[in-house]
C-alpha cells in the first residue's frame, strides 16, 4: 500500500485551497519546532497518493474487476469506445487460427480487425498510466506505448518471416510515418478546423518535430541513395552486387546506432534540458480542452488494473500479430497483394490506429499541441527508434536487415516531410490543409497498390504483377 503524499502549508495553501483539511493537535502558532504538513487532494476529492499526479489518481485500490471493465469499455473518447464494440472479434480471430487453418483470406481479415480494438487498449492503458506521470514524461510513455504494436509487429514479421518479409518491414517502416505525417495529421487537421475553424499551435512543437523529421528522413534515405547511386557502375571493384549489398548492410547497422543516439539526445532535449517549455505548452492545452471538466470527472484505473490493461493487451496484440504474420505469404502469393501496398499501407493502418484515435480527439477538443506532439512523437519514434531496433535485432539473428528502401517509398518520405513542413511553418492549421493531406496519402495508397514487387520477392517473384507465383511450400 503506497503511503499518502504530504507536502508543506505554504504549497497546500497556494496550489491546494482547502479549508477543511485537517491540522495536527500538537501543532502551536509560536514554536516551529514542528512543520504543518497537509493532504493534496485532486479535482474530485481524492486523497493523492505520493508518485501520482493529481489528475491520475483514481481514488481506489488494486484491481476491481466491474469497474475495471466498465472504464476500459468507455475509453478516453467516443470514437475509441465505438471501436471497443469490435472486441467480440478478437476471440473469434483468435478462435478461427486454431479451428479452421484452410480458411486462411478469413484468419486475414478477423485478425487484421482484431488488431484494433487490441491496439486500442494498449493506448488507452498507456494513457492511463501517463495521466499518474507528470506531464512531459507521460506525453513520452503515451507516445511510447503507441508504438509498442508497431514494434511488436516488425519483429514478429523478422523472426517468422526472416529473409522473406524483409522488404514488407522495410514498406512498413516508411509507411507508418508517412500514415501518422499524411493520413493522421490531416484527419487531426480537418478533426480541429471543422470545430474550432483556424487552429494554432506552438512554434517549439511543429519546428522541433518537423525539422528532426527531415533529419530521421535523411538519415533513413541516405543509405538506399548510396546503393542506387554506386549499382550499376563497372568501374568499382570485382565484388560487383555482392560486396555492394555488404557495404550497405554495414552502412545500415552504423546508421541504426547513430540513429539511436539522436533518439536518445531527442529525449534528453524534451525531458530534461527543456522539460518546462514543453511542460508549459501542453498544460495550456489541456485548459484549452473542450471537455476538460468531463475527461477529470471520469473514472480512472488504478496503477495496479493499468498493468492488468497492459499486459492483457499486449498479449492479445502478440498472438494477433502472430497470426497475421503467418497469412502474409497466403495474401502476397494467392491473393496478389503487393509487399509495398500490404507494408506501406494495410500494416501501418491497423498498427497505429490508437495513436490515430488519441490524436484525432485530441484536435478536435482543441489540443492541437498535444495532438501534433504525439503525430510527430510516434513518427519520430519509428524512424529513430523502432527502424534502429529492428535492423539491430536482425543483426543479432543474422538477417541482413538493412535499409535499402525502394526509391518509390524513399521519394514519397522525402516529399510527404516536405509538404508537412509547409503547413506547419506559418503555426496555423485548418481542414483545407487536412484535405490536402489526406488526398496525397490516397494518392500514394493508389501507386503503392499497383507497384511490382522487386525480383524475388512478393507474388511476382520477379515476374508481372498479374501472374500468380506459387506459395512457397515451407509457408
């Protein structure tokens, strides 16, 4: 049992005005041998225990399986509630893998619908468990917590798929920032202008992110320009496409490290060298909410259910993957759905859909600062954090797990970072801007379904993408 928070009269009575609250009897105007120390409660009567933020705590204890149930199905927003009436899938999904292996297109798509609500709980826990941090590091662990699905899924992807899904990890990586750059900050962009009309946010959120976003996409090209620039050339050395492909593995790997440290410097620069800028900016966004007085109302987990949450979630989400992983051959083979399309859209669709979802309430209750944080966060995250983990895991497996990304991913990361960039350069957003946004990411949803697979890989193995390639009997 945590013990309860104290802090001195002086802080209680500037920043915690209660007039009951209790003064210990041996307590004497005229000696100061003894501190008055005091309660903290929050914004509905709880006594705060000590570690907790004031706007986290719960009022309560432990795990209360009904209540526990009744917070986790209401979920921080209405539409993340709508998604929890898809949870009923989730078993079926499950159900369908072990009972019936030959319905292999069905396992697809009750899975890929699984993932969800799955997916929705992770952030929803995550949030919780941000609400009892302060305010910059629970930013961080929300953020963090939103990504854990796409981690999960690139090494699921690795470690069962190897060699061959690759080149569907390398499409998922670009196209998870391009859907949090393009199709979630424009849904957020229209989500804020057709409440609020011309929405503005903090020049420290959109310079910072947008410039270390252009800094992650040149760190994630370069490798794939100096292999395209040097194919090809007869006037290197005789190792020819092979020595190549080494030299680029190991220009990926020292990438992947320095990419890491950059992630880490980022987290120093927004925790602790500039904790009260960002500290300032979102607690001002959190006034400006719309619904603040209901969101501090609600019912909140206790730190014991959050964890319940996590874990419970998180083994959903490993099993889902699991089993979406395995029918990936089955869709790319049978089915003709290309590496880019099924990497660069379906797969980052399904596996941000909670950090969508927090992000769109977010803009439409007027935190537009809060929800560019955590558009830009889960993008710079991916591209300094997860693409660094992944290329170091597979070191560890011996997969050449590199970035050698096709031009047609690298040229649309490149632009999409660009075009955000501009819109966020005047610190002002409306839903023409979103529109805009959104209309690109179809455009590249359109040619990343039509784009052939390279030579080896994917249903044309090399061949036209209209004729079908045998599945591979070891899948």
């Amino acid at each position: 049992m945590a013990r309860r928070s104290r802090r001195s009269s002086r802080e209680y009575s500037s920043h915690e005005p209660k007039a009951d609250a209790a003064v210990p009897p041996h307590s004497s105007g005229g000696h100061h041998t003894h501190r008055l120390h005091l309660p903290r409660y929050n914004h509905n009567g709880h006594e705060v225990t000590r570690g907790i933020e004031p706007e986290g705590e719960s009022g309560r204890r432990g795990f209360h399986p009904f209540k526990f149930l009744q917070i986790c199905f209401r979920s921080n927003s209405t539409i993340s509630k709508w998604v929890n009436v898809l949870w009923p899938i989730v078993p079926v999904a499950i159900a369908l893998h072990f009972a019936r292996p030959d319905l292999q297109l069905a396992i697809f798509i009750t899975n890929y619908i699984a993932m969800v609500p799955a997916a929705n709980m992770v952030g929803f826990a995550g949030s919780e468990l941000a609400r009892k941090l302060p305010k910059v590091l629970g930013v961080v662990v929300e953020t963090t917590f939103g990504s854990i699905v796409e981690i999960i899924l690139f090494m699921v992807l690795l470690k069962i798929g190897g060699e061959e899904r690759v080149q569907v990890i390398r499409s998922a990586i670009l196209g998870s920032i391009l859907a949090n750059m393009l199709l979630c900050l424009g849904f957020c962009f229209v989500a804020g202008g057709l409440r609020g009309g011309q929405q503005e946010f903090h020049e420290a959120i959109s310079e910072a992110g947008s410039g270390l976003m252009l800094v992650a996409g040149m760190g994630l090209v370069l490798p794939t320009i100096y292999f395209n620039a040097l194919n090809g050339r007869t006037d290197l050395t005789t190792g020819g496409e092979n020595e190549l492909l080494s030299e680029m593995l190991k220009i990926s790997r020292a990438t992947a490290i320095i990419l890491l440290g950059a992630y880490l410097i980022y987290l120093f620069f927004q925790m602790k060298s500039h904790d009260n800028l960002f500290a300032e900016i979102f607690e001002a966004d959190e006034l400006r909410d719309k619904d603040r007085h209901e969101e501090l109302a609600k019912p909140k987990l206790t730190l014991t259910e959050c964890i319940i949450a996590l874990v419970i979630s998180l083994a959903c989400v490993s099993m889902i993957a699991v089993f979406l992983v395995l029918q990936i051959p089955y869709m790319v083979h049978e089915r003709h759905i290309s590496d880019a399309f099924l990497g660069l859209i379906l797969i980052p669709v399904v596996e941000k859909a909670a950090e969508h979802l927090l992000a769109i309430d977010e803009a439409y209750d007027g935190q537009m600062n809060l929800a560019l944080a955590h558009v830009l966060g889960a993008s710079i995250q991916t591209a300094l954090l997860n693409t660094p983990l992944v290329i170091i895991v597979g070191w560890g497996l011996h997969i050449g797990m590199d970035m050698k990304f096709e031009i047609f991913d690298s040229v649309s990361l490149i632009l999409a970072i660009l075009v955000v960039g501009s819109f966020l350069r005047d610190k002002q957003s409306n839903y023409l801007e979103g529109s805009l946004l959104i209309l690109v990411y179809l455009i590249i949803a359109v040619a990343a379904f039509y784009y052939p697979d390279p030579a080896g890989h994917g249903a044309s193995g090399g061949e036209s993408h209209g004729e079908a390639a045998p599945a591979a009997e070891h899948h």
